[in-house]
C-alpha cells in the first residue's frame, strides 16, 4: 500500500503568481519532443480562480493553451488544485480536469515541485530558465520520498533568451498541451 503523496499547506496563492519555467518533466507521449522554453504563466481571476497559460516552442512555433485553476476543496489548507482546460476552439468546447498537487516550494517561492495523486505526472519549475544542480537534486529527493520515479525525468532545454511570445508564430493543433498534462 502506497502512502498519499503529500502536499503544502497554506500556499500564498498571490505570491505563486506570475511565470514559471518548466526545468523538468515527465515526457508524454503526446507533447512534442522537441518542446523548448516550456512555461506556465498564473494570474489571479476576478472570482479567485487562477488564469493558466502554457506555452512550448516547437519547430519554432507557439504552442500554447489556458485555462483555469481552482482550490479541490475550498475548505482544506492543502495546495490541492484542479486544472480545467478547455479544448481549443475548432473543436466542440469540452473542459478536461486534472490535478495540480504542490508537493513543495522554497520559501521565497523561487522554485517548486508539482505533481499528482497517480504519480504519472511530475513538474519542476522554476522562476528562472535555470536551476542550479544542488537545488535541482534536492527536488528530485522529495519527489522520490514521495514515491516518484525520478529516472523519468527529461529536462525542458530553455535558450539564452527566452522568446517573449505573443507575436511568435503559433501552432493550430494545440491539443497535444490537453493530452499532455492529463494523459488522455
């Protein structure tokens, strides 16, 4: 019987906000391989949800998708939140929910530790483009404890200067962020 992974308590969901740089992940078999500058950029909404976009660069375009991001249960001081994308546009609008579980971030919430209920799914991000080794490696031990096999890691490559995005080419099919993030 495998223990539940265990999770923050009391995130400071403003201070989360902002951009984060992929450092690593769990490959699927649905996001490019060729994936660079992956992010995620939060923003708090209105009503207290939290606004989502991912971004990748493939083959020099933008891949990219939103969505919403709320507390599972609004009553517990656990940083457990549900991911709700919707599928883009061309297609019937279908949301897909996953979890976003903060297994852990550093104090100055520099850089953090995402994860699921399944284990299937594993994030390291960062609010710089890089993350120095002795850190790195310490993420990769609590997400052992936490009974992950961190040998499925792949770093995300980042470039020396991160491409600002919103004037980048961008890639229609979009799906594979969908498919990616909740393995379906």
């Amino acid at each position: 019987m495998t223990k539940e992974v265990e999770v923050m308590k009391n995130l400071d969901v403003e201070r989360y906000m902002g951009r984060w740089y992929e450092i690593a992940s769990f490959p699927s078999r649905f996001q490019p391989k060729d994936g660079v500058d992956t992010r995620a950029t939060y923003s708090l909404n209105p009503d207290g949800t939290i606004h989502v976009l991912n971004e990748t660069w493939s083959g020099g375009k933008r891949g990219y998708i939103e969505g919403t991001a709320y507390k599972a249960d609004p009553n517990s001081d656990e940083a457990k939140l549900k991911v709700k994308f919707y599928v883009p546009p061309f297609l019937p609008i279908i949301p897909v929910t996953g979890d976003y579980w903060v297994l852990y971030i550093d104090p100055d919430y520099q850089y953090a530790l995402i994860g699921q209920p399944s284990r299937n799914y594993l994030w390291i991000l960062c609010r710089q483009p890089r993350l120095d080794d002795d850190t790195y490696n310490q993420l990769l031990e609590k997400a052992k404890e936490e009974g992950y096999d961190v040998s499925k890691l792949h770093k995300t490559p980042h470039s020396e200067s991160p491409p600002e995005g919103d004037n980048a080419p961008t890639d229609s099919k979009r799906i594979w962020w969908l498919k990616s993030i909740f393995g379906r």
